[in-house]
C-alpha cells in the first residue's frame, strides 16, 4: 500500500477479482450463502492505532472494481464494504481491511520483509482486542457462526471455563507442535521447520505470550501459503493473500484460537497465571 503515500490521500480497497489463485483460496475461506448471525454492518466502531473506523454498506456506485475502501484522511472515517456480497464474503473483505490498516498503522511498505509483516499482524491483532473489546467479541462471534464453531465471542471476552492450549497446529497439510523451552537470552520462541514444532519459552505470560505466539504461527502460515519469502516487489501479493491464510487458520484451528481468545482476555485480569499448555511431545 505505501506508507510513502500522504496519509490525507491514501486509500485501501481491495480487488474482488476472481483470478485461479483468488479463487481457490476463497472457497477455502468463505462461504457463498448466506448466513445467519453475520452482519458486519451492526459492528460497532473499532480502534486500530490513532485510526477509529466502523464498517458501512457500499453500492456498487462506490467502488471501482473493488468490494472494501477506507480512506485515512481525518483517521475517523468509515469504512465501505460491499453490501451486494454474501455475508461470508463480507467478512472476508472485512478481514482483509483489518489486516491493512493494522500494516498501515505499523508503518509497513513495499520494502517490509515478513518479520515486519509477522509481528505487524500479532501485535495488532491484540492491540484491536484490548483498544475496542465490543467489536472483538461481537467480530469473534461472528466469525464462530461462519465457521461452524459457537463460543468464540465468550473467549473473547475472558467468559467460560479456561481451555487448555492444544498440543499442535494446522496450516494446510502441516502439522506443528508446540514445545515448552527453558528461557534463552536470544529468542523468546522459535518456529522450527525442520522438526515440524513451535518452540515457546516457558516463562512467557498473559498478553505477550500471546503476540509471541500468534507470530509464531504466522511464520508457519505464511509458509504453508507460499508467501514467506517476501521480496520488495512480492509485498502487495503478500498483502492480499496473508488475509485469507489467516482465515483458513483459523478456521482449521478453533481449539487453538478460542485458546489464544481467552488467554488474551484474561491477560489483564492475571497476568500472573501460568499458561496451561500441552505436555512435551503430546501430538
């Protein structure tokens, strides 16, 4: 997107083109009909950085060839999304803008690498759960009825019995697990391809335990979707398609992410509570 644009006259929208890889990866990730419980449009506002938006109906009069548009002129405008698509596409578009204006906030470019991309999108990630917890748990909710799995919306917001943080994770046909470290003076954790397994130090608590965590397994889903190898001129095909990987996690993952929720939610409330994770080599 630029960061070297002017701010008054940047503006994010997205291609609803359906190009082989497009659309492959939105039947992976969305769902054509429509569906009960999602309407993006009853959000309430959301805080990402300075910038302060809510998501309103678009008329195909709005876009130019594009389904999502946020313009960072005054930071606290709207943001359109097409009103024409099924809901589950709508909250594809409206993942995929979160995504940029969490990119945007974080000052990332056409020559950020996908360390910066990595962590941009965790720390973001829970940075909007902590500066706008309404919209956190209602959006949760309703990607927990997109996808089939109810209670998300509950972890969101700190609610129900602590679940226990899964033994591994899924990213297309790859499996990874989670291994507890000893506490070590250059890494906090470790996404380890060779023996298939996320490497987190045992010491880590509450909301970085967290970010740590979600950065992690973003190394492995940018793996698993082809795009961890960012070169300066791959970054706007790393922008639209690290989106729709992020939803197929988790979508795959909702063990893990009610987890990952909670675990954030309740960060706050005790940060001195010890992590409640896998057994060593538990699959």
């Amino acid at each position: 997107m630029g960061q070297e644009a002017d701010a008054h006259q940047q503006r994010e929208e997205y291609d609803t083109g359906h190009s082989s890889w497009y659309a492959s990866a939105n039947r992976l990730a969305t769902v054509e009909s429509r569906m009960p419980g999602i309407d993006i449009f009853a959000l309430p506002s959301f805080r990402v950085g300075p910038y302060v938006t809510q998501i309103v109906p678009g008329e195909p009069h709005e876009f130019k060839r594009r389904g999502a548009q946020l313009q960072y002129v005054h930071g606290h405008e709207p943001a359109r999304i097409a009103a024409w698509v099924p809901p589950g596409r709508q909250l594809e578009l409206l993942v995929r803008l979160i995504v940029s204006l969490i990119h945007y906030r974080s000052g990332i470019n056409n020559k950020s690498n996908e360390e910066s991309l990595t962590h941009s999108v965790a720390t973001g990630l829970a940075e909007l759960a902590q500066n706008s917890p309404e919209f956190w748990v209602q959006f949760n909710a309703m990607m927990g009825d997109h996808f089939g799995r109810r209670g998300w919306g509950l972890r969101a917001a700190g609610q129900g019995a602590t679940p226990v943080q899964p033994a591994r994770v899924v990213a297309g046909d790859e499996a990874f697990r989670f291994v507890r470290i000893k506490e070590t003076a250059t890494y906090w954790a470790w996404c380890n391809f060779n023996e298939r397994r996320i490497e987190i130090v045992e010491t880590l608590r509450g909301a970085n335990l967290c970010v740590i965590v979600m950065h992690e397994c973003l190394h492995l889903i940018h793996w698993a979707a082809g795009i961890d190898k960012v070169k300066v001129a791959g970054t706007r095909e790393f922008m639209r398609k690290q989106p729709a990987a992020l939803l197929r996690f988790w979508r795959d993952n909702p063990r893990f992410w009610a987890w990952w929720l909670h675990t954030l939610a309740t960060a706050q409330a005790a940060p001195t509570v010890a992590p409640a994770w896998p057994e060593r080599g538990r699959a």
